[in-house]
C-alpha cells in the first residue's frame, strides 16, 4: 500500500495494525493536509447490512463538531469494496502512554476530565453515545487540547460475543456494569468510563482489576474501589464524592447527565479552583524522551473499538435523509385556494414524518418561507435540510393539476419531478403518490409497513374534506395572528366537516386543538369548554385509540386537569408512536423541567428544535432550562434565537429579564425593560422587574414599594428578598407553611436552588441546607419515577 494513491489519498506510511483493520498516515491530495486513514477488516462488512450500519454511525459521528472530539472528513470504499474512513491527523500522545509515564498534577487531571465531559456532553446532545470511553481512546495533542477518539463506531457488527479481536483486558476494565451485563446502556455508560479514567488518572491503577477478563467483570458488578484519599494524598473529599458518583453501579445512582458532572468539577474549591487548560508543551521540554510522530499516530486511529454488540435504541437516531415540504403556490385563475394549498403542505408533511428515518421539518418553520424570495441553498442551510420539496396547484373546477419537483439543496439538482392531473375527488391520491415519490427517493428501502402508513387517511366525503381543509387555514391562521375570530371561524368549519363525515379522525383532533387554545388563553372558561372537548376527544379515540395526536391531545386533557402522572403516560405514549412529533417532543421537554428534571428534558427539547428549527417555543424552553441548571452562555443564546424569530415574545423577554437581573447586567436589564414596556406596558410582571431592577441597584426602598403593587408574594418574595440581600428575611418566608407545595412531589426546585446566584447568600446556612435536602430527595425521588422517560422509544432509524 505504500506509495499507492487510494481515492485522492496517497499513501505515506503504515501507522498499526489490529483486529480491526490498517491504520495509514496519507496525504490528501486535494486539500493537501496529512490525513489518518483506516482501512476496515473485510470480516467486518460481509454482509451489506453490517456495511449500511458501520455507515450510519460513521455518518452520525461526522456530525459532531467540537473541539475535544476527533473529526471524521470522509467515508469511502476502494474499488474491490473495502471501507476506509479519513480523520484528522493529530501529533500528541494517548492517554494510554501518558498515564502510564508520569503522574499528573491534581489541577491538570481535572482540566483534562472537564475537556473529555466536554466533548462527550456535545455528542449526548446529538443522541450519540461513545460506549467504549478508555485511554487508548482519548488523545492529548501537543497543543493540549484533548481529542476523543473513536466515536459512534462501536456497533460495527451484529456478533453477539466480544471477541479476541475486538477487545483486550484494557477495554473490558473500562466497561459499565450495565454493558458487562449485556444490557441496554446510554449516556450514562459514557459517565461511568469516564470516572474509572478518572479514577486512573488520579492513583495510578484501575478501580476494579483481575487476571482475566471474567474476574475484571466479575469485580466491576459486585465490588467497591478502594477510596482515593487511601491511595493518594491531596485529594479533597469532594473530588472523591464526583469520582465516585461516577462510579455508582446503578445508572440511575450516577450522574444523569454530563452538564451535572462538568458543573462539579468546575465547582471545586480549593487547590483546584480555576482550572485551565495548561500549556503541555512547555512541561514537555523537560520530558528525557519524545515519542516519534509515527508511532503517537498508531494511536490515533485505534478505532471502532471492541464491538459492542447489545443494541442500544437510545444511539441509534442517525436521520437517513432530511426535507423540507415548502407552501404549495397557488396558481388557480382566481387565486382563492391558499387554504387548499396549504392542507396539500400539511398532508404531505404528516405523510413523510411517519417514516422515522427521515427528516422532516415541522409546518411551523416551512411556512416562515412562503412566497420567499430566498435562495434554495439559503433556506437549506436555515432549515437544516439536504432537500426541498417545492410545488404549485392550479385548481379549476372539479380539476386540479399538481406540480412538485425535489432539489438538492447542496447543488441545486432536480431528483424528481412531476405532473398529477386529477380531478377533485381523487386529490388524495395526488397527495399519496406525491408523498410516495419524495419517500422512494430519500430512502433507500421502504417496508411495507412504512409504505402502508403513507397513505392518507381519507374522508368518504369530498365536500367534508374541503370545510376540514378551510377550518385548518383559519386555525393556522389563529397560530400566527391569535385572533379569536379565526378560531371560532375554525370551529363552525370542523362542526360542518363533522356533520357530513362523522368518521375522519382529523377533523376531531383539530377541533379539540382549538377548545385546548380556548382553555388556555381564557381559563375562565374552563367549565364550559372543557366538557365540549373531551366529548370530541372520546369520539377521536374510539376512532383510533392508536393515534398519535390522540394521544397528545390526552396528554394536555390531563395537564388541564392537574394529573401529572397521567399527562406524562400519554406523552410518552404518543412518542412511542411518532418519535419525532414535534408537540409531543417540546411538552415532554417542558413536563420535565417543570417537574426539576432539565438535564432530562434537552433531549426533548433538541429534537423538537430539529424537526421545527423556526419554532419559538422550543427555544425559550429550552432556554429556561438552562438557566435553571446556571449554564447561562446557552440559555441567552437560546432567548436571542427566540427573539430572531418572534422580538416581542412574552415569555421570552420576561425570562431574558430575570437572566440579566440575575447577572447583575444594569444596562442590558434596562435595555429590555424599555422593550418589554412598549409591548405589554399593563402587565404586572414589568412592575416586578422594575422592582429587582431597584433591589439589584440597592434601592430597597423602591424596591419593596413598587413589588408591594404587585400583589405577589410566595417565591418573586424569596428573591427579591435575595437580591436585597436580606438573607434571614428571605430563609423564613421560605420555611412558611405556603412553601409546603413546593416540596412535596413532582415539583422540584433543587437545580434551580443549586446553581442560581441569586440564592448564593444562603448556602452556608443551615435552615437553607435542610430545604435544599428536601428538594433534593424530590429530584432523586423524579429521577427514580420520570428519569429514564425514553428507555423504549426509537428516535431516528426505524422502530
């Protein structure tokens, strides 16, 4: 091979070689840069099934851009079908060799830590899970930077047993307990690697060890390390308290997520405080040896690892293609059939978005871009899509003509194009064959069942159909201008849809939508409204019992009537139907924050922003969820994306407020209180901020007079009182009997208690410490009950 150019990489030199495959160092001809190249034992791809999932998750761990983690520049098969996989070439060392040639400085050791939680915290974002965490898989360039190896390629084959070939005793001593066992793991199994490296890096020897690899197993699952401050001095008791939460052999014991851990290593006092990055190259120079660039490079690509063969449905959410369906222009004579342009949109959406392979963005974010003059590629890159789908209809009479074409937004090409000619009665079919077309194209392979569920649900009566499409126009119409005159509108349309077809499911799941609107925008008219809807909603489940925007709609049935257990049951329900239900994904975000658990709800809240990037709504959540866990960099970007989409919006100024107030940002909080006065200059919420605005500027006078004018009281008085720095004032109101319903289940207010500044005054007391116990046994008591809310729901590839 050397010498030999394969692709537009040529050959320099041999770089290791394993079970795995052949590991080269090249030269990118085109971009000329060095490149890592490993060529794939031809064992491992037989079968084109093995070959399509090494594929998918090589595809899966190009998306992850992040400074700790190893990019992947190309996947690709010389001409006799071997795959090979072009990565960044890197000079620097493992952590294989560095632990085992000098001991690491405490401060240096958490540095490090904190970068690997870093990138392996951007990759549990993106639903994908390392599962194969270990030193020979972690990089220190000499730049000190660390670079995670390895990612998202574990599941390379179907086999069943670990092999010789695919792992070594290194490997199985950094497993789990969960993947010793052989069962489903997550995110979870990357934080356990991650404390035995840690562990490691710290005392020189591994917490659980064996001649063998059974004995290694057998320790992990049933035995205890020996503490650290036992084995090296200057470890604080809290540095021991991370490590062996990480090591908790119960997942639900450890860490739930990686911004939890990364918050705690940051947090530390004492002699770890102010943990940088260090300047390893400087250290270096008084090292007697420095490994060749060759061999640190063998280490580069020791990749794919041991193959980890238990399936783990939490990984697997790699989309196989990504479309956005743009408002169908209407080109009749009279130019009067937007509503019936606009129902083809949302049928052809609601028909692709039932294969969970593919990608498809949400209605609210594609009607942003009607009548557009934006570029293809432009809105591609928006929206996030490799495909647009762009159409017209022209009506006349009982005569339509359909027109669509699909672009590729990365060029710019036609895939598909066509012309349906039909008359009226058969637009369904128009819509099927449409949807048909576009989903052939974007998948490689269709089942049965997924060309079955394609279909549209059709009513037996054509001029039903027609008032269902109208009433869908005013509501939409009502979503973007929160006129009640288009609801009511829409209501008397999905009465008369009703009336001539009894039996078309949408129609009853739109006209409960609307009760829902109803209810919540005027909860004075609970008592009237409410009745009416689960009427309709009764009819809608004994048509489909099955239905995914059933269940969704039960869901908020439960929220309004204050059953939260219930709400989430069919949350989840729905989920399990359509993964990637843009409603169900953003309530079950917002179920979970409400109730403390915002590290769980990300990932709800990402997939909701994926399939609807222009949806406000997932943003400020989102945000909000941030803030309560006090990563406040993310929770301003995510109310400034907000704001691009809608700049007045309520909620998001009302929280942007409280962020800057908490920030102690005088001009920015000035800035948005002038804002928020232009927009809602009545509501009582801009006389509360006005009143922190004073207590952050120490004007408590003021500031108690204009908060007193609120009227409110309970948790806005707790910090008030905490921005005035009346800390025993503050501690007493919170022990109060009203209090009460904060600390009792599901409601948690731990995260927030934890990591917002505003409550730093009280920590060191202890009448703060036992409330902050109790909110904490609530948070484990969610976790326990809530935690773990998607363990049999497939996101992505398939069911």
């Amino acid at each position: 091979m050397i010498g030999k150019t394969i692709s537009h990489y040529r050959i320099i030199e041999k770089l290791g070689e394993g079970g795995m495959g052949i590991v080269y160092k090249a030269q990118d001809l085109k971009l000329d840069r060095f490149v890592a190249l490993k060529f794939l034992s031809l064992h491992l791809t037989t079968s084109n099934l093995q070959k399509q999932r090494f594929i998918h998750e090589a595809k899966a761990a190009s998306t992850l851009d992040h400074n700790n983690i190893c990019n992947i520049h190309e996947i690709d098969e010389t001409e006799n079908g071997q795959l090979f996989i072009s990565m960044a070439f890197y000079e620097g060392e493992t952590f294989e060799t560095k632990i085992k040639d000098e001991r690491l400085k405490i401060k240096e050791i958490i540095d490090h830590a904190i970068q690997i939680a870093s990138g392996l915290q951007k990759a549990h974002e993106k639903d994908i899970v390392h599962r194969d965490i270990k030193p020979a898989n972690i990089m220190l360039t000499d730049d000190g930077v660390i670079k995670i190896l390895d990612f998202g390629l574990a599941k390379l084959s179907t086999q069943t047993k670990l092999t010789k070939e695919s792992t070594t005793l290194g490997t199985v001593s950094y497993m789990s307990p969960e993947q010793a066992k052989g069962d489903l793991v997550d995110y979870r199994t990357d934080i356990w690697s991650l404390g035995v490296i840690l562990y490691e890096m710290l005392t020189g020897q591994l917490p659980f060890r064996g001649e063998y690899d059974t004995a290694v197993i057998y320790s992990i699952l049933n035995e205890t390390q020996e503490p650290v401050t036992g084995l090296r001095t200057g470890i604080t008791p809290e540095l021991e308290k991370i490590i062996n939460k990480c090591l908790q052999k119960s997942p639900l014991d450890r860490y739930q997520h990686m911004e939890e851990l990364i918050l705690d290593l940051k947090g530390l006092k004492g002699p770890y405080s102010n943990t940088a990055t260090l300047d390893v190259r400087q250290k270096r120079r008084f090292k007697s040896l420095l490994l060749p660039a060759a061999t640190l490079s063998i280490f580069l690509l020791l990749l794919l690892g041991y193959l980890l063969i238990y399936p783990d449905k939490r990984t697997e959410s790699v989309w196989e293609n990504s479309i956005a369906v743009l408002p169908f222009d209407d080109l009749s004579p009279e130019q009067d059939q937007e509503w019936f342009c606009d129902g083809m949109t949302d049928q052809i959406i609601t028909n692709l978005s039932k294969i969970n392979r593919l990608k498809v963005i949400g209605r609210t974010s594609v009607m942003k871009f009607k009548h557009t003059m934006k570029m293809l590629p432009e809105i591609g890159k928006e929206l996030d899509v490799t495909h647009i789908l762009e159409g017209s209809i022209r009506k006349y009479g009982n005569s339509i003509r359909v027109s669509a074409q699909l672009i590729n937004t990365q060029d710019g090409s036609h895939i598909w194009a066509d012309d349906f000619d039909k008359e009226l009665e058969h637009v369904f079919e128009v819509q099927d064959d449409v949807s048909l077309a576009i989903a052939r194209a974007l998948s490689e392979k269709l089942s049965l069942k997924e060309i079955g569920e394609i279909k549209t649900k059709r009513p037996t009566n054509t001029a039903s159909y027609e008032y269902f499409l109208k009433a869908n126009h005013f509501s939409k119409k009502y979503d973007l201008f929160q006129n009640f005159e288009d609801l009511f509108a829409a209501e008397d349309l999905y009465k008369k849809a009703i009336t001539l077809d009894p039996n078309y499911l949408p129609s009853y799941t739109g006209i409960s939508y609307l009760y829902s609107e109803i209810i919540l925008r005027r909860p004075q008219d609970l008592e009237k409204y409410l009745p009416i809807k689960e009427a309709y909603l009764k009819i809608a489940e004994e048509l489909d019992p099955n239905s995914a925007e059933v269940l969704y709609d039960k869901s908020y049935l439960y929220q309004v009537k204050g059953q939260p257990e219930k709400r989430y049951e069919f949350l989840r329900k729905a989920l399990h139907v359509d993964p990637n239900h843009f409603g169900a994904n953003q309530q079950m975000g917002i179920f979970l924050r409400e109730i403390g658990l915002s590290y769980h709800s990300f990932r709800y809240f990402n997939r909701a922003i994926e399939v609807n990037p222009l949806g406000q709504w997932a943003y400020v959540t989102r945000g909000w969820a941030y803030f309560n866990i006090g990563d406040f960099d993310k929770a301003e970007n995510d109310f400034k994306s907000n704001l691009e989409i809608e700049p007045n919006d309520y909620w998001t100024l009302r929280r942007f407020i409280m962020l800057k107030i908490m920030q102690k940002r005088e001009k920015d909080v000035s800035n948005l209180l002038n804002q928020y006065q232009a927009q809602y200059p009545e509501d009582r919420y801009l006389i509360y901020y006005r009143s922190l605005f004073y207590a952050m500027q120490g004007d408590s006078v003021n500031a108690l007079r204009l908060f007193k004018s609120t009227g409110m009281n309970g948790w806005a008085k707790v910090i008030i009182f905490s921005v005035l720095n009346k800390k025993n004032a503050a501690i007493l109101l919170m022990m109060k009997p009203q209090f009460a319903e904060y600390l009792r289940a599901p409601r948690s207010r731990y995260l927030e208690l934890k990591n917002l500044r505003w409550y730093d005054i009280f920590r060191s007391d202890p009448r703060f410490q036992k409330i902050l116990a109790k909110h904490k046994k609530i948070y484990d008591e969610n976790i326990a009950k809530y935690g773990d809310t998607d363990a049999e729901i497939t996101y992505g590839n398939g069911r």
